[in-house]
C-alpha cells in the first residue's frame, strides 16, 4: 500500500534518514522501533508529507505522494506530543478537523466514549493534562476511520487503563484490514499486537521482518529479548 | 468562503488586540479631524497617523499572529489539506480582519470628513499598507523558526521602512544636492511602500509645492494619471511578492 523508495533526509549536515527503501500492506501491523534520533518520526513525519525528503520518493497506491495531499484523508495521524491551538476546546478541536477534512459521515467514535472525553468538550487544550492530550490525539487519529494508522509512541503518557483501551482499539483495527504502524519504545507493549518489526539505527533500516520468524530465529518467546540478542550478536561481530 | 478561512477569521476577530487597534484608531482620527479647522489639515495629521502606526500594527500583529498559530499550521499539515491553501488561508484571515479594524477606525471619520477622491485614496492607500506589512510579515515568520527573531525581523522591516528609509532619502539629498538626482529620488521613493504612499497622498492634497523642486518632478511623475496607476501598482507588487516568496518556501518547509 505505501512504497518508500530511497528515501534521503539531511538535517543541515546530519542525515537523519539514509536510504531507506519499505514496503508496508494492508493488514499489518508494523512497529518501528530504534534508538533515539535514529529518524523513525521523521520516517513517520515524511509518510505525511510534513517533512519533505531530499531524495527518493514515497508511493501510496503505486502513486508518488510528492505534492499531493488527497492520500491524507485515508491516513489517521497520531503525533508523539500533540499540539494544538490554546485556547481552543476539545470539542471545538475535533468539530474543526470534521470540518477541514469535510467528512460528516463513516465517524468512528468509540474512542471518545472509551476514554470519557464528551464530559470535558468544553474544557480548552491549554488546561489539559498530557495524557488527555494524548487521547484527543488517538481519538482524532482514528475518527475519520482511515485505512492507514500511524501512531507515533501511542500510549507514552496515557495511563494504564487508557493505553489498555487503546490496544484494544489497535487490534480491533488490525482485524478490519488495516495498516497500522507503531512506533514506540516499550516492547513488552507490542508483543499481542504486532506481526512485523522494522528496526532503525542511525538513519537506516537494520532489518524489516516478520514478528515470528525472527522469534524463530533467535529462539525467544519476547520480541525485547530477541532484539536484544540480535543486537549483541552484531556488536561481537564489530568487535570481532 | 473556505471553513479554514472562517475559522481564523473567527480567531481573529475574538482577539481583543484587534478591537483595541480599532478603537485607538478610531480616536486617533475623531480627534486630529476634530482638532484641526479645516479638513486638509485633519488630513494630513491622519495621514501620519495612517503611515505610522497602521503598518506597526500589521506587521507586529501578523507575526506574533503567525508564531502563535505554529501549533495550528502543524495540525493541518497532517491532514487532507493543500499547504497552499493553509498559508493563502492564514493570509485571507488576517488580511480580512485588519482592512476591515482599519476600515471601521479610520474609514468612518475619513468618509465623514473628507466624503471626495482623497478620502476613499486614503482609505484605498491604508487598505494597501495593511496587506503590505501583513504581507512582510509572512515573509519574516517564515525566515527563521526563532519567535524572537522573527519579530525582531519584523520590528527592523517597520523600522527601516517607518524611520531609516526617509533618513537615508534625506542624506542623499543633502549629499548629492548638486547632482540633477530627481529622477533617481522618483526611483527611490518606489523602493518604499510607504513612502509611494506618502507621496501619493501629498500629490492628491496639493501641498507637493512646499517639497521645492524635487516636489515639481515628483508632480510630473505621481500627478499625472499614468503616474498614479504605476504608484498603485508599484503598491500592489509590494503586497503580493513578500508573500509569494513566504509561500514558496513554506511549501517547502519541514514541519
């Protein structure tokens, strides 16, 4: 469904991304994870067409996304820290979205309910927690029903129940066909929901595999204890 | 009319900073028309008034403006909307609103003391000025991602154009008073918006005779109706480039 072909990204003299080629389908569920700074929300960030890559291009459908903005309707956003007009309500945040991406219908809005927010609609942004902050997020990633979910450290900050809840959510989207990708940091997270890793280090992708087959290959039952292995393999054959 | 457009346009006008600049300018023109006797007078004062703090307003506004909406610009990056629409959207909204501030403080005591051709030029020529120094300050919000350094950039771009530019008009006509530089003062008055607004104003009052000779050649050129469509074009270029050049480089700008 989306084609990452090349992709270059420098940051003055750093290069955040370094040719990086992906492939992502339908029915997936993706985790993106890595070190800090290894360029995943910018991997995230120029699948939106927030930051524009220097070099290679990305393709939704077979068609380069470059200067486009339609494909975005059918992408549900979750950023890793949300920001959003002050002084504005949660409730006159999420009428403003219906009204920019002009979609009244197909609403999805089992999260609202999920995590309780109808009582805090008129409650402004400014006063919010982060981790309210971070349900308005979910809510509108998944409002509009989308084929494609990104989810940029979903349940960094949000409470037990509520990361819970949206798990929940994660997974009943994955059983509808869609693609989903997560990045995040807490692996024993991801183990239920997951069925392909993709691993980043400085700026390029150090492997992209199926969940089971590398359980399989390292012989462990956790993904954390499996990547874990493959990366001290790699650092005895540096070392070596 | 676009929703993206009303929103920030009902954004805007629920900020009290542009009732306020509407009131003083409101009180500002009332009283110099109250205060002068006869209206070319009033005129004059409410031309300072005009070519003074409307173009400090619009372009301090506009950029604070800019830097506080960072948050909102992001938000739609993110979804289904062209980035073009978004930066002509913003610019839609905050050209909008402050022509209309302008129109209600200065524009009624204008219509009322002066109802003939000066009036609606001045009210044209401070409509203009708006949309310039909004227009600039698009330009200086997109050159740096810094909020201090974005208004100060704003701040320098009123300074220069408000105060500096006549300074260094003035110096060079001191300093080159016995070279024929008539024509080049013609020239240099295009390179600032408010100045070609000064003069546009002074032709049309009649008063360019206390400017000497360089008032004459000015008469020749910005007195006559070819002279007067190039000035208003000159003044539409103004506001129109500064943007185009902040547009092109928010379409490339990583968010």
């Amino acid at each position: 469904m989306i084609q990452i072909k090349n992709i270059t990204k420098k940051f003055g003299k750093l290069t955040v991304l370094d040719q990086v080629n992906l492939n992502f389908q339908a029915g997936q569920c993706i985790a993106l994870i890595g070190p800090n700074g290894c360029g995943k929300t910018t991997l995230i960030k120029s699948v939106l067409g927030m930051v524009l890559p220097d070099s290679g291009s990305i393709e939704y459908h077979k068609k380069p996304i470059a200067r486009e903005h339609q494909y975005r309707a059918n992408i549900g956003y979750m950023p890793q820290i949300g920001r959003y007009p002050d002084h504005m309500t949660i409730g006159q945040i999420i009428e403003m979205i219906k009204k920019v991406r002009n979609q009244w219908t197909d609403l999805d809005q089992e999260l609202i309910e999920a995590f309780g927010l109808e009582k805090m609609f008129d409650k402004p942004m400014r006063t919010l927690s982060g981790g309210t902050t971070q349900k308005v997020s979910a809510v509108l990633a998944f409002l509009f029903n989308p084929e494609i979910l990104i989810l940029d450290e979903p349940t960094a900050g949000l409470d037990p129940l509520a990361s819970e809840i949206l798990k929940e959510k994660i997974i009943k989207e994955k059983q509808r066909g869609k693609l989903i990708l997560i990045t995040s940091h807490l692996l024993n997270e991801l183990d239920d929901l997951i069925t392909e890793i993709i691993f980043m280090q400085d700026g390029s992708v150090q492997f992209h595999e199926k969940n089971n087959i590398l359980k399989q290959r390292t012989g462990e039952e956790k993904i954390s204890k499996a990547i874990a292995k493959i990366l001290k393999d790699n650092q005895h054959e540096s070392n070596r | 009319m676009n929703q993206i457009v009303k929103i920030i346009l009902l954004d805007i006008l629920k900020n009290k900073i542009v009732l306020i600049y509407t009131l003083i300018l409101s009180a500002l023109c009332w009283s110099s028309f109250a205060l002068e006797d006869n209206s070319a007078k009033g005129l004059l004062t409410v031309l300072n008034i005009i070519l003074f703090t409307v173009p400090l307003v619009s372009v301090l506004f506009a950029t604070i403006y800019l830097y506080n909406s960072s948050e909102f610009i992001e938000l739609l990056v993110s979804q289904p909307v062209k980035r073009q629409k978004i930066w002509l959207s913003l610019f839609l909204g905050l050209t909008l609103s402050m022509v209309l501030a302008f129109a209600v403080g200065a524009g009624i005591p204008l219509l009322i003391f002066a109802p003939d051709t000066i009036g609606l030029m001045m009210l044209l020529v401070g409509a203009l000025i708006t949309v310039i120094f909004i227009s600039l300050a698009f330009l200086s919000s997109i050159l740096t991602r810094d909020k201090a350094k974005g208004i100060g950039i704003a701040i320098m771009v009123w300074l220069f154009f408000a105060l500096l530019f006549d300074g260094i008009v003035l110096f060079l006509l001191f300093q080159l008073a016995d070279y024929p530089i008539e024509k080049f003062m013609v020239v240099m008055a295009a390179l600032s918006p408010i100045d070609l607004a000064r003069i546009q104003i002074l032709m049309q009052l009649d008063v360019s005779a206390m400017m000497g000779y360089t008032g004459a050649i000015f008469k020749d050129f910005f007195g006559t109706s070819v002279g007067l469509i190039v000035s208003f074009l000159l003044l539409c270029l103004w506001s129109i480039i500064p943007f185009y050049i902040s547009l092109r480089k928010f379409k490339q700008k990583d968010l």
